[in-house]
C-alpha cells in the first residue's frame, strides 16, 4: 500500500506521522510520500516548525519557502526511514487540499494522513479546513489525526 | 526493509528526482503583475496627476512606465538568478553584504507598502462613496483595511484563479473608458488640441516630470512579483517575458486611457475629481444609463484596488515574518497561527501601522494643515520606491559575472543605466519638490528602528551570552 503522509510544517504533522507508526505494520506499506504544499500568493507561503536549523537560518534576506519547506518533508522523512517502508518526499504548490489529493491521485495511494487543523469558527464556517476538503475528496481512505486535547503541554505552560 | 530505507535514503539526497511540482505558469504571472501594476494607481491617481501636467499627462504615463520596466528589466535578471521570496533585500545583500544597508532596504520596503496600502484605502473610500456616500471616509478605509487583514489571515488570497479574475475585472473597466474614448472620437467631437497642451505655469518638461513623480505610484506594484518566484515554472523564461510583457501591457493601457480621459472630459474636472476615472464615465458619452455606468463602474474600481492591496497586506506580513526569522524584529513576528498558518502578529502590526497613518493623515487635514491623504503617502510611496528600485539596478550591474548560467536572463546595460538614471532624476526631483515628504519618510522609517531597538532590549534574553545575533542553530526557549 502507498500511504501519503501531508504535512504543513506544523508539529501536528509530525504527529499524525508518528500516530501511524504507532498502530500501522510497516510490512503492508510498500512506500510513504511525505508531501509539503507551498502556498505561493499566502502572506506566509510556508512555515517549517519541525526541524531545529530552519528556527534561525532563513531570514529576510534569503527568504525560501521552498528551503522551509524541504526541511519540514525532510525532517518526517528521516523519522520515517528508521520505520522500515520506503519514503519519498515531495513539494507541490497550490492550494493544499487539492494538491494533496492529486498527490494521492498521481500516486495511486492506499491511505492519506492528515493532521486535524483547526476546529474553530473560522475553520468550520467560512472556508473549511485542509483535512475537511481532503476526507471529502480524497480517492482513498483518510486517517485524520487530532493532536491531543488543547492547552495539553505548550498553550497552558505559559 | 531497513536496508531499502538507508539507500533510499542516498538517493534522495542526491538526485531528488520528480519532486518538483510548481503552480505559477508564466501566463498567471503575467496576470498576476499585470493586476498589480493596474490596480495601484491609474484609478486612484489619475485626477492628481491630470491636474500637475495639464491636458498632454498621458506623458507622464508614457515616461513613468517607461522608467519603471526599465527596473523591471533589472529585476528580472535578479529574480532568474536567485528565484526566492525575498526580493530586493536579497539582492542588495548578494550586491554588497553590508547588513546596515539590507535592513534600511528591507525597512524602506516595508514603508513603502505601508504608504501604499493607506494611499490605496482613500481611493477606494473615494469610489466607495460615489455608491453609498453616507459613512465617514475614515470608517470606510478602516473597515477596507480590517477586512483585507481577516480575508489574508484565513488565507483566501491563496487562489491564483481569483487573482486572475479580479485583473480581467480591473482591464474591463479600464476598457470600458477606452470605448468610451473611440466612441467619442468616433462621434467626432474630440478636440486633439488638448493632447498637447500644458499647464499654463512654468515649463512643459517641469510638468511631465511632476506628472510622471506622481504616474510612477501607478507603476509600482511588479515588484511584489519576486514574492511569487520560487513557485514559478520555468522562472527563467517565465520571469522575464511576464514582467515585461506585463508592465509594457499595464503602460500601453494607461497611455490610452489617459487619453481616452484627457479628449472626454474637461482637465480641470479630472484635477478637481476624488475619483478621477468616474467622470469619464458620468460624462454620459455612450448609450447606457448613466446611474448604471456610475454604480458599475466604481465596483470595478474597488475590486481593482482590493487586488493591489490585498497583495500590498501579504507584502508586509511576509517581510516582517522573514525579518524575525533573521532576528531583526521580535520573534513574535514569525509566529504562525496553528492552524490557519498564517502570521497573525505580522498581520495584525500591518493593519494598525496603516490605519495609523490614515489617522494621522485625517487629523492633520481637519486641523487645517490641508494635505490630501492620498497624495502625500502616494509621494511617500514613491520616494522609497525609487530609492530601492536605483540600487537594485546598481545591484544587478555589480552582480555581473556571479551566479550566472547560459541560460540566465540577462538585460540589456545600456538600458540599465538610462533606467537608474531616470530613477535618481525622479527621486532628485520628488525631494526638491516636496521636502515635507522626508518628515513622512522619516516617520516610517522610525518605526522599523523601533522595532529593532525591541528587539534589541528583549531579544537578549532570549540568546544564550555570547551568541550572536541571528546566528543559526540557537534554539529558543519558546521553540522547545
């Protein structure tokens, strides 16, 4: 099975990847495809929050959404790898949920992880959130992952 | 299967085939710098401008777009050698690498966004009262300003497809002055002797320099474009043919319907008017209702100027979030809401910068100072501008011989020189003119060294002693 793993940078991706490791058998799964899209005409086209050289390295002069968003793919990748399936990475652009889905698409997959985003009135309301449109639309299964209850270790610590 | 893992492994770091997937086709980017560059200025600033040259201000068009595609002739070969989101800041910091002089330019481009935005909120409160002429004109650029803000927040400017629609919208209605233009000729009543006459006081050259001081806001906007490069196809092809193509598409459309204004309605009308392009249209020259025209014609002045401002609220947001990236600014700027992923801090400081600058703008004028909001940050605007846009063509003239493969676009140096120039002749000018522009110039510039000093007394805390400012690898408590 091909499984696409999405991720926007944010540490609720990494934990939906990790959520698989958890319960998958890495023996069914013949490869994952972890997937960054850049958003080009957003005020933040993408912002990498995984991996610890991104936190300072690119800066106003050497803006790169595109380096930001290597790092995030590559970042889940490496822990994937220790897992056992084969991994390969990917950045589109566009508009997230129908890239990830033409990526499911492309790659004839057998599960789309996603992380929940966010639950909000915004979300909910006026435009829908990624992993909303994704369940929607996606040609195969989809594994939303919630990250744990809110406030649970970084909001209430402060 | 652990073995398959690691060799994959390798070959990923080496090759890292068919992983490029980009979505900004050379033709959506020409749109994309054709609705930048239209929706800036000719709708909100024709009538100021109109009124500095007299009836031959299609001009100042003429010359304005002329020296500004000239820049963008710089830019172009830049943006096809480093294809990243930073724009000038990059490229004057490959030029020079002195950090005082990166962070003035990132700081002035900031400004300068600023400026625009609140130059660009008056014209659409102009057009907006033409329809409903009830509330305050400081209600309505507030209100435009916040909306703008939420819409960038919840990230619906992510649709290419809607930047395409909003440009075919703002040429329509710039079509619409141009038939009403032929129509009129057509009819047999346009009187060409207008077309070449000038303003009474002082020398004709004088005034199309004033003019194009003025035109040149109408010309700005391309180089947002830059924001757009890592995500382009081809860019080195791409790049240089949609920035050209786009701007010369945004100056011939100009010069006509400059034109089209100056033959229709009378120059004194066009000075005195707060929505310049709506006389045209209520002159009552072609068979439709004037009523309708009138209504329909201002929305398609406020999509217009939506457009432009809209990419003007990304602008800044964005520059903020890379200058606390670098630690410039505080880190608070380069916070990403969690689920929306965009910078809500960035965004919200934009939107009360602005609104601060209406504000004082409207104040100054009730007390009697008489400064016509729009003008003076449409001065303000350019006075950066130009300053940037001359040192990005001197950065791209020392750049030569770096970083270059046979297939890097290079722009024509003759062509560059003339440009900068024309550059430092309009900047020269700009500030002879109009002094009082440099206290506006100062005042935006304060806020970035503000912003740095917080920076400065905070951000202390958050290094570990003798770490370097922006040095890269230090973690911050927050981001454990």
């Amino acid at each position: 099975m091909h499984v696409v793993i999405a991720t926007d940078g944010s540490r609720e991706s990494l934990a939906a990847a990790r959520h698989l490791q958890s319960f998958a058998d890495p023996a069914k799964i013949t490869t994952i495809t972890v997937v960054a899209v850049i958003r080009p005409l957003a005020a933040v086209a993408f912002a990498d929050e995984l991996s610890p050289a991104s936190r300072k390295g690119a800066g106003a002069e050497t803006l790169s959404f595109r380096e930001a968003a290597r790092s995030a793919v590559d970042t889940i990748a490496t822990e994937l790898r220790k897992w056992g399936p084969k991994v390969k990475t990917k950045i589109r652009s566009g508009s997230p949920a129908s890239e990830i889905i033409k990526e499911a698409e492309l790659t004839d997959a057998g599960l789309v992880v996603v992380s929940a985003g966010g639950r909000g009135l915004t979300d909910t309301v006026l435009v829908g959130s990624t992993a909303q449109r994704v369940q929607h639309y996606a040609p195969c299964p989809v594994l939303v992952v919630r990250a744990a209850p809110r406030g649970g270790s970084r909001k209430r610590s402060r | 299967m652990a073995d398959t893992g690691i060799t994959d492994d390798r070959s990923q770091a080496d090759g890292r085939p068919d992983e490029l997937t980009r979505s900004i086709t050379g033709r959506l980017l020409y749109f994309y710098v054709l609705g930048d560059v239209l929706g800036s200025g000719i709708y909100v600033l024709i009538g100021a401008v109109a009124g500095a040259v007299g009836g031959a201000f299609f001009l100042a068009f003429a010359v304005g777009v002329t020296v500004a595609t000239l820049t963008g002739l710089a830019y172009a070969e830049l943006v096809t050698k480093y294809p990243q989101a930073a724009g000038a800041a990059l490229y004057v910091n490959k030029a020079f690498r002195n950090k005082p002089l990166t962070f003035l330019i990132t700081i002035s481009f900031l400004s300068s966004s600023f400026a625009a935005s609140g130059s660009l909120a008056s014209g659409f409160a102009e057009y907006f009262l033409s329809v409903w002429d009830l509330p305050p004109v400081l209600l309505i650029t507030l209100a435009f300003l916040l909306a703008l803000t939420i819409i960038n927040f919840i990230g619906i400017t992510e649709s290419v497809v809607t930047n395409m629609l909003m440009t075919f919208v703002e040429v329509a209605g710039l079509i619409v002055v141009m038939i009403i233009g032929v129509w009129y000729i057509a009819q047999g009543n346009a009187d060409f002797g207008t077309l070449t006459e000038f303003n009474s006081e002082g020398s004709p050259i004088l005034a199309v320099v004033s003019g194009v001081a003025l035109a040149f806001f109408a010309m700005t906007g391309f180089e947002n474009a830059a924001n757009v490069a890592e995500e382009t196809i081809d860019p080195k092809k791409a790049f240089p043919r949609a920035l050209v193509g786009g701007m010369i598409s945004a100056g011939v459309i100009y010069v006509l319907v400059a034109i089209a204004a100056a033959l229709t309605v009378d120059v004194g009308t066009l000075a005195d008017s707060d929505a310049a392009l709506l006389e045209v249209v209520k002159a009552g020259i072609i068979p439709v209702p004037v009523g309708f025209m009138t209504i329909l014609f201002a929305i398609i002045a406020m999509i217009a100027i939506t457009n432009t401002t809209l990419v003007s609220v990304v602008t800044q947001s964005r520059i903020l979030y890379g200058m606390a990236k670098e630690d410039v600014v505080p880190s608070a700027f380069a916070k990403i809401h969690p689920t929306r992923r965009s910078p809500v801090f960035g965004l919200a400081f934009s939107f009360v910068v602005v609104a601060g600058l209406l504000i004082v703008g409207t104040l100054l004028n009730r007390a009697g100072a008489g400064i016509d909001v729009v003008e003076r940050l449409a001065t303000v605007t350019v006075v950066f501008l130009l300053f940037i846009y001359a040192l990005v063509i001197v950065s791209c003239l020392k750049l030569r011989g770096h970083d270059e493969d046979e297939d890097t676009f290079r722009a024509n140096t003759p062509l560059l020189i003339i440009g900068l120039v024309g550059n430092l002749v309009l900047l020269g000018y700009v500030l002879y003119d109009d002094p009082a522009s440099l206290w506006w110039v100062g005042g935006l510039l304060a806020i970035g060294v503000v912003l740095y000093l917080v920076e400065v007394a905070m951000g202390s805390r958050n290094r570990p002693p003798g770490a370097e400012r922006g040095d890269p690898g230090i973690a911050r408590e927050g981001d454990r």
